[in-house]
C-alpha cells in the first residue's frame, strides 16, 4: 500500500537490468505511489530481456537508449513526453559501468580508452540527461533528478579504481546543474550515496563480498538494501522534499559517519583478548 506520494506525477526511471538492480525497486515504488513513467536502458541490455517483465507489472513503456548516445537521450525525453502526455516531474539516472572494474585492472593500470568509456556511461551521460532535459524544457517546475553515487567519490576504497574519480565527476554535476536548473526552472537534483548492493553492478567489484560483510559490519544499521534505497529516492521524487537540492545525500546505514565499529575492532583482537 503506497501514499500516493508520486500521484499524477511522470517521470522516467533508467537502469532497471534484472530484479536486483536498484532502479527495479525504483520502479515498483514509484508505481505503487501512483506516478506513471518510461523505463529505459542501453539497447544491449534489453536482450537479457527481464525489463519487458517490469514494463508490464508497472504498465510503462521502454524506451531503449544508450546513455553515451546523444541522439538516444533526446530520443528518450521527447518520446517519454508523448507517451505520457505532458513534461516530467521526476528522472532516476541509475548508470554505471567500467570497463577497468570488468576487466581487474588496476588503478595503477588503466587503459584509458576503458577509463573514458567509465566516465562517458556512468558520468557524463547524467549531463546529458540534465542538459537534454533542459534543451527541451522537459520538466516541471519543482520536478526532481537523482543520480547514484558511491562513498569512494569522496574517500579511497582501494577496490573501486577509475570509478571513484567517475563517482566525483557524477556528484559534481549534481552540484553545478542544480545550481542551474533551480535558477532556471526551480529544478532538483542531487545524488544518493548507497551502501554496497548486492546488484550486477556491484558484484563486478574485485573483493565485493569481502567488502560487503565489512560494510555491514561497520554500519551501525547494517547495509541500506536495494529496497530502502528506493524508498529514500522516491521521497527526493515527492513534494516532501522540496528544498533539497545540489546534495550528495549519503544512504548507508551510517557507515560514513563511522570511524570503526566494535564488531570490526573485535576482528581485529589477538585470539587471547576476544
Ligand atoms: N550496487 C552497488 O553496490 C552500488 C552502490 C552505490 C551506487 N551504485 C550505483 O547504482 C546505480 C545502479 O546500479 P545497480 O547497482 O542497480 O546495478 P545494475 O547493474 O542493476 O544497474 C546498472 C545499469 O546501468 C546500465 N547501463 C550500463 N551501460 C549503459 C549504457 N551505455 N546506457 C544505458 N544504460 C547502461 C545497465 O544496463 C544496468 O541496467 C549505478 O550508478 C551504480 O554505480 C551501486
């Protein structure tokens, strides 16, 4: 049972691969809250063909885009309007890949050709849903837009290599283009920062399981999972949220807060002093 947060609200939420993915769980809320919206994701994600079982249960239409892909993205906002009769409230940019990750590389050993691709998939193509957005005056006053970001952005994980750089380039956006878009059209964006998720593109991670436990270990509230994750962007999509822009908000049961936890401190004991 929803709140009717979303209601009579339209929007377009990327990024839904598989049941796991975030953006997944985006789209069942924002349903269940009574929004209507497009799905979209890279043309080759659709062979894999699971998000044709979401368009139905959430009764949207795909649009496939590659988020690298100008034309696509103009594509996906001018059809995403039609389909839905009317400007957007509400945009999820919910991207991200690296080739580099993929491949093991690390960040002493990037192939820049994989590194540019990280920051064109994952980074660039949120101002290109910003500035797309804007060229076609796509959105309602007071809409909102979220991106996901990851802690590495702002403090070295040794696992996270070229992404960590990509994550601040996507955070930074946030700032600058909220600053526009509110000026301009009193448009939100921000980014949310979540726990580790045990998703497609989190487990492509080197050490993602290690590091997972850890991060549990060192939450006071334990990982934030993919559902909450959805429940936090569906409130930056309400009316509840107004004010909030240009953030980097983190949703990760405290882990950034924390310096050490107990548990982990414990680990750490000589046998003889557990
Ligand atoms: N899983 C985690 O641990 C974690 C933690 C913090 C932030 N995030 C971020 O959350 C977002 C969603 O990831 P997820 O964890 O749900 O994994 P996911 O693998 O389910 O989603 C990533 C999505 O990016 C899409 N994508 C890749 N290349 C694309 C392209 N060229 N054009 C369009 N779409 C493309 C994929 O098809 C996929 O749907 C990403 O930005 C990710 O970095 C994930």
């Amino acid at each position: 049972m929803g709140y009717g947060l979303l209601k009579g609200k339209r929007g377009i939420i990327s990024g839904a691969l598989d049941e796991n993915s975030i953006a997944w769980k985006v789209a069942l809320k924002a349903k269940e809250e009574g929004a209507i919206f497009t799905l979209t994701n890279a043309p080759i994600a659709m062979r894999l063909g699971e998000i044709n079982k979401l368009a139905e249960i959430c009764e949207a239409e795909i649009i496939p885009a590659d988020a690298t892909s100008e034309a696509d993205i103009e594509n996906l906002f001018t059809k995403s309007m039609e389909v839905l009769g009317g400007k957007l409230d509400f945009v999820l940019h919910s991207i991200g890949m690296s080739p580099n990750i993929r491949k093991g590389k690390e960040y002493g050993d990037l192939n820049y050709d994989w590194f540019k691709q990280s920051v064109d998939i994952s980074a660039l193509s949120f101002h290109r849903f910003l500035q797309t957005s804007e060229k076609l005056d796509a959105m309602n006053e007071w809409g909102s837009i979220v991106a996901l970001s990851y802690i590495a952005a702002q403090r070295t994980f040794a696992f996270y290599t070229d992404m960590a750089d990509v994550k601040a380039l996507l955070e930074s956006i946030a700032r600058s283009y909220g600053y526009r878009y509110g000026k301009l059209k009193k448009v939100r964006v921000n980014t949310i920062s979540q726990s580790p998720t045990m998703t497609r593109a989190g487990s492509g991670i080197g050490s993602f399981g290690t590091f997972y436990e850890y991060a549990e270990k060192n939450s006071p509230l334990g990982n934030a999972s993919a559902d909450s994750c959805a429940d936090y962007v569906i409130s930056l999509f309400s009316d509840l949220t107004r004010m909030v822009t240009m953030q980097n908000l983190f949703h990760d049961g405290g882990f950034s807060m924390t310096g050490v936890s107990r548990e982990i401190l414990e680990m750490m004991l000589p046998e003889d002093q557990k």
